[in-house]
C-alpha cells in the first residue's frame, strides 16, 4: 500500500513538473517573440510615440517692380522666447505653469516691457504644443532688444527667437495692388504633423492671389521628447523659399500718380496698350500694409474700416461709377458701325428735349454739328440724339465688346462687373419697361450704366490699339504680344473718326480736355463730367481718359476723381503732368512750365 502511495506522488509530482515546464516553454516563447521577433515593431512604435513633427514655414518670395525695386521683402522680427523645458518643476504641470509665470512677470519688470501673454497662453502652451518654443514677447524694437541682452545670464529659460515678417518698403505705393499678409498656418500636402509654426499668408491684393507661387514650401522638424513630453533632441528639414515675383508696375510712375491724386478720393491707372500691362495703378487714399502684417490691432481696424472716405476699398477694380462723358466715343462707334456718316449733322440749341424730359448741354448752343466735333466739344444734344436714333442694343453691344460691364480678368480680387444695362434688366431689378429716355441717359454716360477705372483704361486701350482688348495684367512673365489678347473689333474707318475727335478734344483751342495738352506731343483723350446724387445735392465725378502718342500709342489710362469740379477742370491738369513725365525725353527744351490757358465754357464738359 505503501509502494501505491508512493507511485501516485511521483505522478502528481511528475504532471506538476510537467506544468511548470509548459509554462516557462510558454513564457520563453513569448518572451523570445516579444523581444526577438517583434522587436522591431515595438521600437518603431516607441519612436513615433517619442517624435513630434513640425511644420516650419518657408521664407517667403519678394515682389519687384519691372526695374527691380522691391517693393515686398521679408525682414527679421525679434523675439522674446520661452524655453519651458528649462524651467520645469517636480510634480503636476501646474507647478510648472506657475514657475513660467512667474518669471514672465520678472522679465517684463526688468526690461520694461507690457506682458503679451497671459497665464492661460502659458497653459495652453504647455498642455498643448510643449516641445516649442513660447513666444512671450513678439515683434520688439531694438532698444528692449539691448535691454534683455543684458540679461541673459540671470534669465534661464529665455532667448532671442527671430521669426520673419513681411515688410513693404515705400508703404502705402501700390497698397491696394500689392495688398498684405497675416500670420496663418502653412499648407501642407499629405504629411501629418503635431504642430506647426505660424508662417505668413497673402490677405488681399497680390499676395493673395499669387499666394500659392509667394508661400513656398515648408519644411520640417523632428523633435524627439522624453516621457513628459519635454524637448530631448530635433533634426530639421530645410524649407524652400517662395518665388520671386516680377511686376508690371513702373515704380516712378506709380509714385507720380499717388502723388497727384494724393489727397483725394481718386483713383487712376495707366496701361501699355500693345500687350495689357499695367504700368500703374492706384486708389485713394490708401493705408500702409506694415501695419496690417502680421495683424492688426482690433481698434485699428475698426477706424480703418469706419473711414467714411474707404481706404480698404480698391477703387480702381472694386469702385463703379457712371463715366460721363468718356462714354461718347463708344456711342459714336455704334453709329457709324451701324452705317451712319461720320458727317451727320445734329441740332443742339442747349438741351435735348424728349417728351417731359430735358437733358441740358454745357454750352447754350452748338448750333448744327457733325460727329467729330461733338466729341471735341463733348455735346450733350448731339450723343442723346445719335443715341435715341440707334436704340440701346447696338450700343450695348459696342460697350460689352470693348470689354464693359463684365470682369477684365486682372490678377488682383474683388473686381466688379460695373452694369450695362438693358431692357430685360430693367424689367427684372425695377419692374418697368425699357424707354427712349433712358437710352439717351445712357448715351451720355448717365443712367443706370456703371464702369470701374481699370475697365475705362482697358476700353481707352483698344482705342489707341485699333480695337485689340487685352486682359489687363500686373505679373511680368515671359510672354509673347498676343498673350492676355481677347478680342479684336473690326471698326476700320469707324475708329479713325472717332480717333480724330479725341484729338482734338486735347488739340484744338475749344477742346474740353485742352488743359492736358503737351507742347511737342500729339495725343489723344476724353474729359467725362458724371452727374450723382438727388436734385438737392447733385455731385460730380470727374474723368478723363486718354492715349499717346496718338501715331504710336504706348500708353492709355483712365483717371477718375470723385467730387471734382469737371474733367476738363480737375481731371486734365493731372493727365498733364502725367504725359510731361512719360515723354520728358521726346520733347522739346523749356524754361519752365508752361503756363495752363485761360478757362473757358468748354472746361465745364
């Protein structure tokens, strides 16, 4: 019995043996698979949970005008950075959080300076985006600079950051071409990064249509934490900076006509009508983009945008305005397109009289006059006759080919449509009929039409081009003549006419636009006086537009001032100085300026 206890122990001990050997075998096995087979599965994972990316942006790309003057550069922008790893506390973030703050508050005493951030930013920081550096002051001046230099050494955990900030060198020339930048994200295509770094991104204007080509591309960094998520070690990828970009702008003329419309609420812009570019172009008043980059304080913005003289709005793309008289010269190629001589004669005896309506001219009377000399003399009568007699469709039309009432397609945002109306419009937006009086309102610039500058300088263009319509554009690029061409008008003889009467609106002794003329050079234009506003405060805008020189034309533009006293008046004296700048080398020697002629009846056109 004995022998029996003794065998059934030897087996119990025997299948317990057993066990513990299949275990250890089990635990060897996984053991050997966790550390040996799977080994490096569980080192990629514990890199990836110990790196954190970041996106750094790229430096980005410089604006020049067509002779190389920069007119957007980047430049240094001092900081005052915060590295918490190095003023980290035993125990719960909190202690830490405290500890920063503290020492914040110590540095602004000793430097003088306001706090920027508070002990929420310091919170979030650390809870959020802690391997980074924290920007406790930003944008500096060099004296707090010196002062934080000095001290250093009893500061740990603080340094000098530099980030980059967009800086325009002339300010407010060319704002609203140029338009500005804010602090944003960079973009990025198909990598996933934890944080980023706020890098700059266009706002308005250039920038911001030619974002994609200024932004660059960002680079990256690797930072690599310890279990805290404190910074251990980085390895940087090197960003690549943004396209330069080379503008159509000529920055002396640019700067003349800022100058002379300086003070009002103008704007103006001058193209090459061989190929659409722009060669200036400005709204006023303007405001200085440094200091809407890299933001702008709330308060200021709201001043600028209370501004009741608007100078956020680009008049030039985004103001629409009745043309006036500038208009004429569209009517007239309607006409004689249509067939009607050039020699048709017309009575005006001081107004156009249409039923109950009274449309009244400048003059008291022009008597019988033919085409060309309507023009010269901007005769209402003349343009409401001619127009009533066509009808609204061909001249709307002419006006929608010569690139009126739609967008030019210029590189900049906001453009409007301006409006050529017609009778299915007026049906829909006023619930009425389409009547004779309104096409002769029209005839003369009046009415319900509405133009922006850049589409008159554009339309001016085509004038002097014989009937090219170029798509108006600021970036210079490699390109050949016909590149930016839309259309071609076949107006022949009909242009020449028309042609001929815009010069003599600036040649002839009775030219409503004489006050532009320039001794020694033959050119061509068009004065436009718009009424607005109701019968007890009727305004004027005042306009001109013109081209030279008239045998090869090499320049067209189109000035608007708005509250002016006419365009023969307010408007020409300023085309004036414009031509004398342009053709200073193609003209004669003066002693000195050359003395405005008298005023006469023909300045109220």
């Amino acid at each position: 019995m004995t022998d029996d206890l003794n065998t059934g122990f030897r087996w119990r001990l025997a299948i317990l043996a057993l066990a513990m050997l299949a275990g250890l075998f089990l635990l060897a096995f996984r053991l050997h698979r966790l550390q040996v087979t799977q080994s490096r599965l569980f080192a990629g994972e514990q890199r990836r949970q110990s790196i954190r990316r970041v996106l750094l942006p790229a430096p980005r790309g410089r604006i020049f005008d067509r002779n190389g003057t920069c007119l957007a550069d980047n430049r240094p922008s001092y900081c005052i950075a915060v590295y918490i790893e190095e003023l980290r506390r035993p125990g719960r973030w909190a202690h830490t959080i405290d500890a920063v703050d503290r020492e914040v508050d110590r540095l602004a005493a000793r430097i003088g300076l306001p706090r920027q951030i508070t002990r929420d930013d310091i919170e979030q920081h650390v809870r959020k985006r802690l391997p980074l550096p924290l920007l406790a002051w930003q944008g500096i001046d060099m004296r707090a600079l010196a002062r934080f230099s000095e001290t250093l050494g009893q500061t740990p955990g603080f340094d000098i950051h530099v980030q980059a900030e967009r800086f325009y060198p002339w300010g407010t020339l060319a704002a609203h071409v140029l338009g500005y930048v804010g602090r944003d994200r960079p973009v990025m295509t198909n990598e996933v990064f934890h944080y980023d770094i706020m890098g700059m991104r266009g706002r308005a204007g250039l920038e911001q249509t030619l974002d994609a080509r200024l932004a660059g591309t960002p680079g990256g960094q690797l930072i690599t934490v310890t279990v805290t998520g404190y910074k251990h070690s980085t390895t940087n990828r090197a960003a690549i900076a943004g396209e330069d970009v080379v503008l159509t702008l000529d920055m002396p003329l640019q700067q003349l006509l800022e100058r002379l419309l300086a003070g009002r609420r103008a704007a103006g812009v001058v193209l090459d009508p061989r190929n659409g570019e722009v060669l200036a172009m400005t709204s006023q008043p303007a405001f200085d983009p440094n200091g809407m980059s890299p933001s702008i304080p709330r308060a200021a913005w709201n001043r600028l945008r209370g501004d009741r003289d608007l100078p956020l709005l680009n008049r030039a793309v985004s103001g629409t305005y009745p043309p006036g008289s500038i208009f004429k010269p569209v009517v007239a190629l309607a006409g004689l397109v249509q067939g009607m001589p050039p020699e048709t004669r017309y009575e005006c005896t001081g107004a156009f009289e249409l039923g109950r309506m009274r449309l009244r001219c400048w003059s008291h009377g022009h008597g019988e006059i033919a085409m060309r000399e309507a023009l010269e003399q901007s005769c209402n009568p003349y343009f409401c006759h001619l127009g009533v007699t066509l009808g609204l469709e061909p001249i709307r039309q002419m006006a929608l080919q010569l690139g009126l009432g739609g967008r030019t397609g210029i590189e900049i945002g906001g453009e409007r449509e301006g409006l050529v109306p017609s009778d299915a419009w007026k049906r829909r937006v006023q619930g009425d009929a389409w009547r004779s009086g309104d096409t002769a309102n029209v005839s003369i610039g009046q009415g319900q039409l509405l133009v922006t500058p850049l589409q008159m300088a554009v339309y001016t263009a085509a004038l002097a081009n014989g009937g090219r319509v170029y798509r108006p554009r600021l970036v210079r690029e490699p390109a050949r003549p016909e590149d930016g061409f839309v259309r071609e008008l076949a107006l022949g003889r009909a242009l020449e006419t028309v042609r001929g009467g815009m010069l003599d609106v600036i040649q002839a002794p009775r030219g409503t636009g004489k006050r532009a003329a320039v001794p020694g050079l033959r050119f061509a234009g068009k004065t436009g006086t718009a009424e607005y506003g109701t019968p007890a405060n009727r305004r004027k805008h005042t306009w001109m537009i013109a081209f030279a020189p008239f045998d090869d034309p090499r320049v067209a533009l189109a000035i608007l001032v708005e509250d002016g006293e006419s365009g023969g008046l307010t408007v020409a004296p300023i085309v004036n100085q414009i031509m004398r700048h342009l053709f200073a080398s193609d003209l004669p020697d003066a002693d000195g300026p050359v003395a405005p002629p008298p005023p006469g009846p023909e300045d109220a056109a």
